[in-house]
C-alpha cells in the first residue's frame, strides 16, 4: 500500500526554467509533509516542509504546495540550476504518527545547461 | 555540528551470514531511526528510538533483524541470516525538531547480498 506517491520516476528541465515536481498521498491523517533531496552515495537532506495548515511554504528558489483537497503537493524550484539534479523524495507524516515519515518513490531531476 | 555517522559504507556478503551496522547520531537527537532503501524505491522504516526505547518496530522484520540503542546514544543493525532481497541501502537519522525540522541522515551502508 504506497499511501505517498510519485508518479514521474524522472524529470528533465533546462537551466534557469520552472522545475516541478509532483506528489500525491492517499493517508488524510498526514499533516506534515517534507521533501528530501539526494545526491548519489549520500543520505537524503531536508529540504523544504509545509504543514497541513498551510497551503504555500517559501524559501529562497523552493516553494512548496499543498492542496489538502486534493491530497497533492509539489516542489517548485525557480530558477532551476545544474546542482539541483538529484533525487528528489517527498515524505508524509501524522502528528500522532510518532514523527515517522513515509517516503514515496523519488523523482530523478536533471537539470540540463 | 558533525552529522549522523554511519559504517561500514559499504558491505558485501553471501546470503545467510551475518553483518552489522553502526550509527552515531547527532549528540542530543533523542529520536534515532533506522531506514531501508531498497533501489528504486523510497526509504522505508524499520525501527524508531526514543533514546534507548523501542517506539515503533513494525516493519521490522524481527525474525531476521534486530535492533538496538545503548545508553541511547550509538545504534547497532544486524541481520542474521541475510537474504538476496535484504540488498539495500541501510540509512540512520536522527532528529530533534521532526517532524517540521526533517531528519538528519547519515550516508548510508550499502549492503549487497550475494
């Protein structure tokens, strides 16, 4: 049962233009949500997070978005450059979860010059 | 501020032996996790401390895996006997101010089982 998902294994977008990525949950208790990036042979780092009650989360080039009717969020990151290629995870987690996150797949960005 | 260490990085051993892995969080994380990635797939847990205390262990395949936290500080995974589909990258984070602040994660074991 994959309750966070990502349905695009990868993503090619030119530098300096709108990066997207995309994720959807099927878990209605999630309130926290999180996206990872990771670089080959290195653990996933924290990137940005929103809360549930919140629909945007800024910072610097990455926004994230969260439409909780829909269940989807999504990572804009603007502008897009060479060192954002990387997997990017998205992760869901319940206030009364323990604090575990759930990961999907991941999404392959590269970002071409 | 030294991040989440973790060792051996890399492993190979054939199935049914045994192998264990190490974890040293960042000093003051009461909350250690230890994280599965098999390839292709996203990280999946396998057991949350908090401190030396077992908060969640239920993807945890016990007859096989095991476990611990001493003094809550380091952490030790082993897994006796390994399988073919145990192949994965074994990650630990830590955390202080999850879940909003994210976890901190190590670099990983990558453990192949021939």
């Amino acid at each position: 049962d994959q309750q966070v998902k990502q349905n695009s294994p990868s993503l090619s977008v030119q530098e300096g233009r709108i990066s997207i990525l995309n994720c959807d949950y099927t878990n209605s208790m999630f309130d926290y949500f999180l996206w990872y990036k990771k670089y080959p042979a290195e653990g996933p780092t924290f990137l940005i997070s929103i809360s549930s009650i919140k629909d945007k989360n800024e910072d610097g080039r990455f926004t994230v978005f969260l439409n909780k009717s829909a269940k989807h969020l999504s990572l804009h990151i603007v502008p897009s450059q060479p060192g954002d290629s990387a997997v990017y995870f998205c992760a869901a987690s319940a206030v009364f979860g323990n604090e575990k996150l759930t990961f999907g797949t991941g999404t392959r960005l590269t970002i071409i010059p | 501020e030294a991040g989440v260490a973790q060792s051996p990085r890399y492993k190979i051993i054939e199935k049914r032996q045994s192998v264990a892995f190490w974890c040293n969080p960042i000093s003051g994380h009461a909350t250690l996790y230890w994280y599965q990635q098999i390839l292709g797939q996203g990280p999946k847990l396998l057991i949350q401390f908090q401190n030396n205390g077992v908060v969640d262990d239920s993807q945890l395949p016990k007859d096989r895996f095991s476990a611990e936290r001493l003094k809550g500080v380091d952490s030790t995974l082993k897994i006796q006997p390994a399988k073919l589909e145990d192949s994965a990258v074994y990650l630990c984070a830590s955390s202080l101010a999850a879940p909003l602040g994210g976890y901190t994660f190590g670099s990983g074991t990558r453990l192949t089982v021939v």
